[in-house]
C-alpha cells in the first residue's frame, strides 16, 4: 500500500486531533485535568509501544525463534519488498511520533493545571 499523500495525510492529522480532543474534553469533564494527564499518559505510552515494536511480530522473551524467522524472511525479499517494508515502517514511525508528541502535550497541559489549580 502506498503512503498516503500530504493531502490525505493532514485529513488524517485533522480527524485524529479532533478525536483526541473530544476524549480530552471527556476526560475533562468526568475527572477535571488529571483525567487529561492520564489520557496523554496513554496516548504517549501508546506511541512509544508501536514506535518500538516496529511493525514487527511481538511476543514473550522466550521465543527466539519467532524474532529469527521474521528476520531470516525479511533477508529472503527483493530490494522492491524490503524498500516497500521500510517506506511502510516510516510512515508508522511517523504517526507515531507524532502522537508522541500530542500525548506529551496533553501530558504536560493536564498535569500542569491539575497542579497549578
């Protein structure tokens, strides 16, 4: 699947910041700015999970084989699958960082005022 275009992509920004925002404002009104802390709480624990696991099968530490027959599949593709794999891994890291940032900001705005206020 291609990336997405700039056009789609800002679309895509718009309609998951607004979701964002609307769960923020709910959180706000049940638990008041703790409750939006917490939501940037997972909202960046979220981020950084899939920003570590890189699109790539996840299980228990006792499985080595699981990590070496992704490994021994993706050496076995041409260069047009492993340039698809990797433009496919950059758009997720992409996304994911920046919902790193977003959940940081609420973050830091919701405990911010729930301890100023």
């Amino acid at each position: 699947m291609p990336p997405p275009r700039n056009r789609e992509r800002m679309v895509m920004i718009v309609l998951a910041a607004i979701a964002v925002a609307g769960l923020a404002y709910l959180a706000w009104s049940a638990i008041g700015w703790f409750g939006v802390g917490l939501l940037g709480l997972l909202v960046l624990f979220l981020a950084v999970r899939v920003e570590l696991e890189d699109n790539r099968p996840v299980g228990h530490q006792m499985t080595p084989g699981l990590y070496a027959g992704q490994y021994h599949s993706e050496t076995g593709q041409g260069h047009a699958e492993r340039a698809g794999r990797s433009s496919e891994r950059l758009a997720v890291t992409s996304s994911a960082r920046f919902a790193g940032l977003f959940g940081a900001a609420l973050t830091v705005v919701g405990f911010g005022l729930f301890f100023l206020l």
